[in-house]
C-alpha cells in the first residue's frame, strides 16, 4: 500500500450515465447560512443539478443521501454553475447556471424542520435571460470597477462576449481571429479579460476597451472596413503558448503577488499583469485540471493539478511538495471548508464520482515474515559461480554487434518453389499482349524447435512482381510442431524485374531463461522465382541490336540440356539457339558458337538481356559442377557496353527531372487557387455583394490545370519506377560483365554492386544517380587511388557536400568511367583503408581475366545469324610496358586532392603545356625570393642604425637563418610543382651526389 495516497473523508457517486465536466463543480456558502461553511453544488450535462453539505458518518448508517440538500432536474443541460453576488438590490449569494441557450439565476432558500426529517431547501428562479447564440463558458467579477456587485460574461461558441449587467444584457462583442472558443477568466486588477486563442496564443482585453469598440452585433472580416462607429478591438497584449490551453485563472487571494495561472496540454505557465511569464513548469504528464490556493509562504502560490495518471499533486510553483493517489481521474477540483473540517479538497470525475479528502498517510503495518535459517551449500554456489563467470566469458568474447543465435536454431523455414506453372492462374493481369501471364506456388514449411508465441510471416518480391498474400498471422507453435504456408507468385506489370529473388520475414518470440515471456526474433529466408514466370520460349531473332559474349575453356554446351523448360518448341534441334520472349519486353536470342567456346546473347533491349545472362551463367556452373570439373572459368572479353548503359542512365534522369518540375508546377498553382479562394471568401461574405469579376472561371480553370498536373505526374511517377527497374537490371548485368571481365571474388563483386546500386528505391529526397555518385567517388578516392599520398589527403576530409539533384549526368558518367579503368588496370576493391598498389605488367599479364584467353572470330562461327560489329565507347587496351607505365605514374603524382574526373582530363594534357606552366612557376618563385630577401635586407639596415654593434651581428645572424628558411620553402614549392622529368633529373643529381 502506497504511503502517498489521499484519505478518503467523504465520497458519492452521481446518478448513472451522467456526464460532467470542469465547470460543473463549485463551491459556497450558496444557502447564505452566515457559518462560512461551504456547500458543494454539482451540475451535470443531463440537467440535474445538486447541492450537498457533506459531514463525516459516525456510524454506518446514513449516507451521501443524508449529505444532499438538494436536488432538482432542469430541462437543458447545465454547462457551467457559479456563486456570487449577481442580484444588484441583495447582498446574498446566488446560483448562476448556465445552458447551451439560457442564463439563470436562482436563490437557495433553507427552511428549518421540526421533525425528524430536518431542514428543508427550495430553488426559487430570480431571472434568466434566452441567449442568441450557444453559449460556450462563463467569468464573473466586478467589471468596470463596481463595488459589492458581481457582472457575468458569456462567451459564445462563435466568439462572442455577451455581457450582463444583473439583470439585463449589456453589450456584445466579438473577438478578432475568433475559431474555437478556449477558457475565459477575469482580472479584477487589471479590469481586462483574458482568454486562449485558437491561435494558441494568451490574449488580454481591458472592460474599457470591449466596451468602447464596434458594435459587433453581426461578425465582421478582420480584414474588412467597419460599417458602424467605434475602434476596432485589439487586445492589449498576447503571448504565444505554443499549445491549446486547458484551464485558466487569476488568483485573488492575499500573500499571492499579481499572477496568471495557464495549465497547457504539456506545461504550465504563470505570468504577471503585463503578460511577462514569471515561470514555466514542463509536465511529464497529461493534465486534466488544476486549482490555485493560499500559500503561507509570501510571494509564492501553491497548486492543485490533477492528471490522466489518476494523481492530485501539489505544487509551490514549480516544486513539487506532495503527490496523492486518487481512484479516477479528476475533471474538476475545488477545496473547501466544512464544520468538522477545513481545506477539504473536492475532485470530481467526467462519469460523476464526487470525492471529498485530504492530504496524509496510511502507514503500512506488513512486517515481512523471517526466513528460516539454514545452511549454505558451498559447493552448490561454486559450481553456480563459476557457470556464471562462463557465460560472462564467452559473451565478452564475441565482438559481434548482434548477439549470436543457439547452436539449435528456434525455427527452420524451408521454402520450396513449384516447377509447373498453376492452373489457373492467380495473376491479377490474366495476359499482356496476347501473352498468358503465368503464376507459380511457393511453399513455406515451418518447424518449431521451441514454443513460439505471436509468429507473423512477411513476404516481399521486387516490382512489378507480386504476391497473392504478402502476411500472414501464425498461431502459436508447440516443441516439434510444423506449418505450412502457401502463396502465389505472378507478374503484374508491363516490364521485366530486375531480380527474381523473394525474401520471406518471421518475427516471432521465443521464451528464455531471462525473459520467461517472450524474446522478440527476426528470421530471414529467400527464395528464388523460376524464369519461365517472365518469359516464354520463342523463335531466334537474326539482327538484334546489343550483343555480349562469354568465353568458357570447356566445350559447347547443347542449350537445350540447359534450359529443358524452354526447349520443348525450340526451333534449333542441335541446340545451338535458343530464344526466350518476356511477356512485357524484348527478344532476347543465346546463341552458341559452332567453332569456339563462346556463347553469345543479343537482344533489342539492353535491360531485358541481365536476367537471361545471369540465368546462363548461373546454369553453367551448375552443369559443369555435377559433371565434376573444378576447372571451369569464364570469362568477358569483348567491350564493356558503357554508352548502352548510359542511356538507360540519362532516361531515368530525365524522368526525376520532369517529376522535380510537375511538383514545382503543382505548388505555383495550388497557392495561385487559395488566393483565388481567399478572394471569393471575401466577395461572398460582404454585405453589399460586388461582380466576380471572373474570379469564378479563374477558379475553374486553375482548377483544371491543377488536376491536369497531377495526373502527369502520377504518370510520370509510374513511368519512374519503371525506368528506376530497368537502371537495376542494366547496373546488375555491367557488374556481372566486370566481374568477368576482370575476374572479381564474390567479395569484390558485392563491394562493386554496393556502389553502383546503393539504394533498392527512389525517394524525392534522394535517389539514384546522387547516391551512386558519391559511392563511386569514395572508391576512386580510397581503394582505387592512384598512390598512398591520394589516399591519405582523401581520408583526411571530414564530411562532404549534401546529396542533391544535380543538374546533369556528364560527371556521374565520367566516374563510372574512370572507375571501369582503374579496374581494368588492376585496381583492387577493398573496405580496408590500405593504399591501393598498382599490379605490374608482367604479374597482370600472367593473370588474364577469368583466366581464358580471348579467341579471334572466325567467318561463319555463329551460323546463319547475322552479326554487326559492336560499337562501344569503352574498349580494353592491353597492358603499358615499365617506360610508358612510370611516364603516367609521374603525371599522376601532379593531382592529388583533385577530383576523378579532372585528373583524367589532366592526364590528357599536351606535354608542351605543361612545360609553359614549369617555365611560369619558376620566375613566380624566383620573383618571390628576390622580394623577401630585399625585404628582409631594408629590416636590417633599419635595425642596424638603432641597435648597438651587438645587435647589429644578432640581426645579421637572424637574417641569414631567415633567408636559409626562405630559400627552402621556395625550394621545396618549386619541387611540389616540378613536372616528372624534373624529378627524374633531381633523382639523377642526388645518386650522382652521393657516389
């Protein structure tokens, strides 16, 4: 039992269904009983209203029905009830209720009873007044000054201040910039009125001010001229809260200095008359209400504040004093005072259970019972000891950032992908050009090594695939217990994949040792999707447009033991062609060489050839694998197809830009149809209606164009993910061609496809051709650096510009190609941060790519097929000897915090230029030494004629160090600069110095 709990002294609960909010509650001595005792009167949005004056029960008879005085049923509902002096010929105290539609003021008589059933209570209506307009809240207060008299304001649910003078209604005003009504609250210092926008902002307006201004009868635009006399109202000052406001009020009592208390949705803030803030407390909870009290302490203000928490806290400012444990959530809190006790605080909940209690302790008299005593066994905590400094051990041992699993895994997931093709199929698009678009079943079995508990099983293939189910919620699985999952796979798009690889995701919770409950786990498995779902076999093609050739050291291999599900219709019957149709794409033609061990594949599209190849390739290592031949290399010995690829490239691009353009067309029009709407709001609502002056047919037609917009670009935006799937297929067949070109590891290879495909998905903020450039960039300048000097000045550089769209492609392509020849002349792809050493010519040579020589083609190799001579901008070069291999060396060391591309652009460079750029830095520098050393010349003269005959010889010994140092840093700029044949003729003077 918690020491910090309030004491319960009395308690009611208030009819059933009832619904009560902040307002509904209040406290006074409303009978006028002359005691000063306080009685509680309770109001509730069902209408009935009821008084109580609650005693402590002595004995267990009775109840809150001997507590209740009052109570009586109202025809509306009752938002707000306060107690004041609100009749102008009575000093008594009298009840204020107000409804959505009425004000009423009623008298609470007390008849003193004779009998056993005690005093009697009557509600008698003084007056009451139909409002115009739903009322929202209500203040009162001696407005204007007045003495011993109490005016009511109404605020209404459209900004409106209705003001009441006893009996009679006064004047109204509106507020400016009115959208919801907020809390309304009375400063009878200051004589202003002060309430919470819905611009979250604390606004101030003086009793003098509301009075003087417009009449507001009807609302008025802030923005429109006043049709009556008066000022415009404004308030007197404002603050912004920064959030919307839940209760607000303005303590009067004495020892409390001039203060505005303001409870936020997430602060509280106190200010003075002047709206300065005098302190602001964040709370780390939901509030609900809150009260201000007398502080014995001078200058300060203690507080009542409620919480969805179910806790009534006590504040002195912004220190907490004391916190009590209620059993609801208070929407209204009032202390008062009764006979038996004063400072009882009264908290009412939103489903009307009515507390009285007060602040103390209930101390807890459990004493916990004695263990008994006995024996430890020594060895028994040994062994346990020392099973825990294992554990300990082996897990300070792993440096792994993810914890290693179980040596018997929790779950095995076995996925198994149907040969046959449905029947029917499940495709949601039954054919694309005439074509029947196929599905395939996948099975997923599972089996639980352990119990699992909330298993759920994610699917995801790469567009324009899809699935027939993409999740699924598994029920627990016991110890040994297995489940089978089912799907379909099938296109559903018009255009190939980039990869036929589907991953399927289980997160389940297994319990352990430490967590009895459940520890949450995600396992991962792939599966791969056969090509016969995209592609159908088809007749050969004769000219084609784009060709690539693999070289094997094996001989041919009939194509239709490969590829058995494509060669049912084949044409060829000695296998040598094959041909496959993808439903939503080219032809794409393999072809296998007569005379040599090459196979070539030819299409139409550059991007629909990468799955056929990869599959080939794929086919090949498993065929020579089962036939036992560890031997088996291959290898790409024609030109890397760099300007097929950058079309593909520029297409993509050109495609962001265009989205880049449909949004910024999109944002000019839709704020060009709110200011037209703005303008039609303020024609419509003058009085004095004026001609549109075809602000109408504006409106349409930007409308239009609006809508025109957005439907290019959500056409734009398809065609992008398109173009987005092609630039991945066409990246994954130039990796493929490099990795056999130069013979890459599987590691090298990943690093590779890590670069050129760094992200799997556009995003407006950032895409493909930023990402890849910067990747490219960090390779060139790492791994791929021409020397360890490159390297080391490359790592150096902290940070980096921020990705962006860029203006074209030309420096991502100029990249991407000083990549390829750096990789082509040996460089090597590593995450380490070693300086990457070029390979020399004769160790290159031995270690030809893949390992195969290239064969020459012969006449009439490849059949009847026709085949054009292949043009491509990048073309391999054989190796440089040792002299022209160290000329390109020393033109290399010139760059050094150059970027990729302009170092290749200066390795072209003419000789006889660069002779001209030595020929200028040498008189540079020679000009630069001739003036510091007369400079330093004319110091010493000066120096000398005030300086006696020993400074004399320190100013001649300093100015022969300085011109020593001088000389050599011109010497060592010189060197920095000098071209390659400068360092070689050094090379020469230093050997001969030193024989």
């Amino acid at each position: 039992m918690s020491l910090f709990k309030a004491r319960d002294w009395w308690s009611a609960t208030l009819g059933e269904g009832e619904e009560f909010d902040q307002g509904c509650l209040c406290v006074g001595d409303v009978d006028n009983s002359g005691t000063g005792h306080d009685k509680i009167v309770v109001g509730s949005y069902m209408g009935m209203l009821r008084i109580f004056f609650p005693h402590a029960n002595k004995s267990s008879e009775g109840g809150p029905a001997d507590a209740q005085l009052l109570e009586v049923q109202l025809q509306n509902a009752i938002i707000q009830v306060e107690v004041g002096k609100f009749i102008s010929c009575s000093d008594l105290l009298h009840l204020a209720v107000l409804h959505p539609r009425k004000l009423s003021v009623y008298c609470i008589s007390g008849t003193a009873g004779h009998v056993d059933h005690g005093d009697q209570y009557q509600l008698k209506l003084v007056y009451e007044y139909n409002l115009q307009r739903t009322a929202c809240n209500m203040t009162y207060g001696t407005f204007g000054g007045v003495t011993d008299h109490h005016y009511l304001c109404i605020q209404s649910m459209d900004g409106m201040l209705m003001f009441f003078e006893q009996d009679s209604y006064t004047f109204g005003r509106f507020l400016p910039g009115f959208l919801l009504p907020g809390p309304l609250a009375y400063n009878p210092r200051t004589d202003s009125f002060l309430t919470v926008s819905s611009a979250r902002q604390l606004e101030s307006y003086k009793y003098e001010t509301l009075a003087v201004a417009s009449d507001a009868e009807t609302r008025q635009d802030a923005n429109m001229p006043l049709k009556s006399g008066g000022k415009r109202l404004m308030p007197d000052w404002t603050f912004v809260l920064g959030e919307q406001a839940l209760d607000l009020c303005v303590p009067s009592f004495s020892h409390s200095s001039a203060s505005i208390l303001v409870l936020g949705e997430r602060n509280l803030f106190c200010f003075d008359d002047k709206g300065h803030i005098r302190f602001m407390k964040k709370l780390e909870f939901n509030p609900s209400c809150f009260l201000p009290y007398a502080s014995v302490t001078e200058g300060t203000i203690n507080l009542l504040l409620g919480n969805h928490t179910n806790t009534l806290q006590v504040y002195q400012n912004v220190t907490l004093k004391w916190a009590a444990q209620l059993s609801f959530v208070p929407v209204a809190v009032r202390v008062a005072n009764f006979p038996e006790l004063k400072g009882v605080v009264v908290s009412l909940s939103s489903d009307g259970h009515l507390l009285c209690s007060y602040m103390g302790t209930d101390p807890s008299f459990f004493t916990t019972p004695k263990v008994d005593a006995r024996e430890a066994d020594y060895e028994q905590v040994e062994a346990e000891m020392k099973k825990l400094q294992r554990c300990i051990r082996e897990l300070t041992r792993t440096q792994d950032i993810l914890p290693k699993t179980d040596a018997g895994e929790d779950l095995s997931v076995t996925s198994t992908v149907s040969s046959r093709m449905d029947k029917p199929s499940q495709a949601l698009i039954q054919d694309i050009d005439g074509l029947p678009v196929p599905s395939v079943t996948v099975q997923v079995q599972l089996k639980a090594n352990c119990v699992l508990q909330t298993s759920k099983l994610f699917i995801c293939v790469q567009p324009p695939l899809a699935v027939t189910q993409e999740q699924f919620i598994l029920e627990p699985l016991g110890v040994g217990s297995k489940k089978v999952v089912e799907f379909s796979a099938f296109l559903n798009g018009r255009y190939p994949p980039a990869d036929l690889t589907g991953d399927i995701i289980i997160s389940y919770s297994s319990p352990t040792e430490l967590n009895p409950t459940g520890c949450p786990r995600v396992l991962q498995s792939k599966f791969i999707l056969p090509l016969a779902l995209v592609c159908v076999p088809s007749s050969p093609a004769k000219s084609t447009k784009f060709k690539i050739t693999v070289d094997t050291n094996q001989p041919p291999v009939d194509l239709s033991s490969i590829f058995r599900e494509f060669s049912a219709i084949a044409e060829d019957k000695d296998g040598n062609c094959l041909a496959f149709q993808f439903l939503s794409g080219a032809k794409v033609t393999v072809l296998a060489s007569k005379t040599s061990q090459r196979y070539r594949v030819q299409s139409d599209s550059f991007e629909d050839m990468w799955l056929v190849v990869k599959e080939l390739v794929q086919r090949f290592d498993q065929h020579f694998s089962k036939l036992g031949i560890k031997d088996f290399k291959k290898s790409f010995s024609g030109s890397l197809p760099l300007q097929d690829y950058f079309l593909s490239v520029d297409h993509h691009f050109q495609l962001r830009v265009n989205a880049q353009r449909y949004q910024d067309l999109l944002s000019d029009q839709a704020a060009q149809f709110r200011a037209i709407q703005r303008r039609l709001l303020a024609r419509f609502k003058d009085k004095t209606p004026a001609p549109l002056q075809n602000l109408d047919t504006l409106l349409d037609a930007t409308y239009s164009q609006m809508m025109a917009l957005a439907d290019a670009a959500a056409e734009n935006q398809v065609l992008l993910v398109e173009a987005f799937v092609r630039v991945r297929s066409a990246t994954h067949l130039l990796v493929l061609l490099l990795s056999l070109w130069q013979g890459l590891t599987p590691d090298q290879t990943a690093i590779l496809e890590a670069t050129l495909l760094p992200v799997l998905q556009d995003t407006p903020q950032l895409g493909w051709e930023e990402c890849c450039d910067a990747a490219v960039s960090h390779l060139l300048r790492t791994c791929l650096s021409r020397s360890p000097k490159d390297q080391a000045i490359s790592l150096a550089q902290a940070g980096g510009p921020v990705l962006g769209l860029p203006q074209d492609t030309s420096r991502l392509k100029k990249h991407i190609t000083l990549l390829c020849d750096r990789i082509g002349k040996g460089g090597r792809l590593t995450l380490c941060s070693e300086a990457n050493v070029q390979v020399p010519a004769q160790v290159q040579s031995l270690a030809a790519p893949g390992g195969v020589e290239p064969i020459a083609e012969a006449a009439g190799e490849w059949g009847e097929v026709d085949v054009p001579q292949e043009t491509t901008k990048f073309i391999k070069q054989k190796q440089p000897s040792k002299k022209v291999k160290k000329e390109k060396d020393s033109k290399e060391k010139k760059d050094v915090s150059k970027e990729p591309s302009e170092a290749a652009v200066r390795e072209e460079a003419e000789p006889l230029k660069e002779a001209k750029k030595e020929k200028k830095e040498k008189k540079e520098s020679k000009k630069d030494s001739s003036k510091e050393s007369k400079e330093l010349k004319e110091e010493a003269k000066k120096e000398s004629k005030k300086e006696s005959s020993k400074e004399k010889k320190e100013s001649k010994e300093k100015k022969e160090k300085e011109g020593k140092e001088a000389g050599k840093e011109s010497g060592d700029k010189k060197v920095s600069r000098k071209s390659s044949v400068k360092v070689k003729e050094k090379k020469k003077e230093s050997e001969a110095v030193e024989d």
